[in-house]
C-alpha cells in the first residue's frame, strides 16, 4: 500500500478525541494519526499569531506521519489558523494534504435545527473574540441571531480529568446562565472538549433546546466529504492502525483516553 495516507486529527489537548470517537465508530477502516498539543493547552487564551504558530507545527508533524487529510478538531484553532493554514501555508510549504476544519459542519447543522433563528454558541476565549462563529453563520444567513458566552474555566478542568466536580457544575452553571433570557432554541458547543460534557450541559439546559455537538457530526460530514472526494478517499490507506501522539503524554492523558474512546490507548511523545 505504498503512498497511502492516513487521516490526521489535531486538537490543543484532549478534545479532538471526542471528534475522534464519532468518527472511528463511522469510518473504522481508515487509519489515524492523532495529536494532542497538551503541553501547550489552553490554546483558548492565547493569541491569533501563537495559535497559528502552534497549528504551523502540527500540521507539518502530521505530515511527516504521513498523513494526507488533516481534521483540525478543535475550534480555536479552526476560527484563527485554518483559513491562512488552507491558503497559504500548505500549497507554500506542503502541497498535497487535504485541511479541513469543524466550524461550518456545527454551523450547517444549527441552520438545519433552529426555528426561531437564535443560536448560542459555547466556545473559548479566543474563539468568541475572533467572531468566526458569527461572521460564517451570517454570511449564510444573515436573519440569524448569535449569542456567544466564552467559558474559559471548562477546557483545563477537562484536561485535568475533573467533569464531574463541583467546580465544574458550578462554572457551567454561570456560563449557561448568560445565555438564558435570550430565547435561544439551538446550541452550538463550539470547543470539542465540550463534547465530553454533553450529558452535564443537556443535563442543565433541559430537552426544550437542540444541542450541536461536533462529536456527533464531524463523521458524518467527513463521509460525505470523502463521498465527494473519490480520488482522496482512494488516496487513504485502511488497516485500522490508529496512533496517538501527545507533546505531553502523561498518564492522565492515556488513561483518561483510553476511558473516554473505551479501547486501551498507548501515547507516544510528540516533539513539535
Ligand atoms: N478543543 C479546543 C476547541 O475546540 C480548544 C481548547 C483550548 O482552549 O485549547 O476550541
């Protein structure tokens, strides 16, 4: 099977891997290249320019493990880095790798569920700030009201492995209280760590809204892309090898992996 390409997925930490498992339980064939920047994570607080820096460094570490369609699951750096990264970046210093990132899918499925037109989006610091959320929803449609709430207190008790502690009850309580009185009817969780605390945000919201969770839709857009896509798809090689790269692979990382995708993980050192 020389020249066959992996699918790479690339997150700050540990949220892409709940975009991972809905993918893995979609298309198993494929083989994977995971990376977790979890010694740099939170990227949410970070500038535009260092966030582009970090994505520069894992794309080209995915590269080099030879991967030809890269999944940048993770919002931050979707919202400041996968424009230049897509345009610029790599038909300049790579060329052939495929980079596609998960905002638009959230975006297409919120336009498909909300009936009043008022959509709130959770997301990072950085990823509210940068307004991506909203700009790319208006310019589909721009009748759409967006509300953003940034919740910086979520993805670092995540990586710590604390979803279910008081603290972060508490913080999800705060944050989706500013959300409420704006008559939302849809909910973007615009972070794929927010993916791992679905059960805890339903939980609060209750059943009247429709929650977006990228973990649930990011397989099925990217079977329809490679639907649409024959030559990429040809390009992937499928032996089901899966590897996981961390830039600080501690134990908690594996485990908490090997938890959340329910198969024993092994993490390997990543040196971007
Ligand atoms: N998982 C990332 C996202 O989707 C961000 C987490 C971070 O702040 O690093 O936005």
């Amino acid at each position: 099977m020389a020249g066959k390409k992996s699918i790479g997925i690339f997150d700050s930490g540990f949220g892409g891997l709940s975009v991972m498992k809905g993918i893995l339980k979609e298309l198993p064939q494929y083989d994977y290249v995971y990376l977790g920047d979890t010694a740099r994570v939170p990227y949410g607080t970070r500038s535009k320019n260092t966030i582009y820096r970090f994505t520069r460094q894992a794309v080209d570490f995915l590269s080099q493990k030879n991967c030809g369609l890269i999944i940048l699951a993770c919002n931050t750096v979707s919202s400041e880095a996968l424009w230049k990264i897509q345009h610029e970046y790599v038909p300049q210093k790579h060329g052939g790798e495929k980079v596609l990132g998960v905002l638009i899918p959230a975006i297409e499925e919120a336009l498909k569920k909300t009936k009043n037109g008022k959509i709130g989006i959770m997301a990072t610091n950085a990823t509210v700030k940068s307004k991506a959320f909203f700009k790319k929803t208006k310019k589909i449609d721009s009748r759409m009201k967006i509300f953003q709430v940034a919740c910086p207190a979520l993805v670092p008790l995540i990586e710590a492995g604390r979803y279910n502690s008081p603290e972060m009850d508490e913080a999800l309580r705060k944050y989706l209280k500013l959300l409420s009185g704006k008559e939302i009817d849809t909910l973007i969780l615009g972070c794929t760590h927010y993916g791992i605390i679905e059960g805890k945000i339903r939980k609060i919201i209750g059943q009247r809204l429709s929650v977006i969770s990228q973990s649930k839709i990011i397989a099925g857009k990217l079977k329809n892309y490679l639907d649409r896509h024959p030559e990429i798809e040809k390009s992937l090689r499928k032996n089901k090898r899966r590897v996981f790269y961390s830039t600080d692979p501690t134990d908690n990382f594996g485990n908490l992996g090997s938890k959340f995708l329910g198969e024993k993980i092994k993490v390997q050192k990543a040196l971007l």
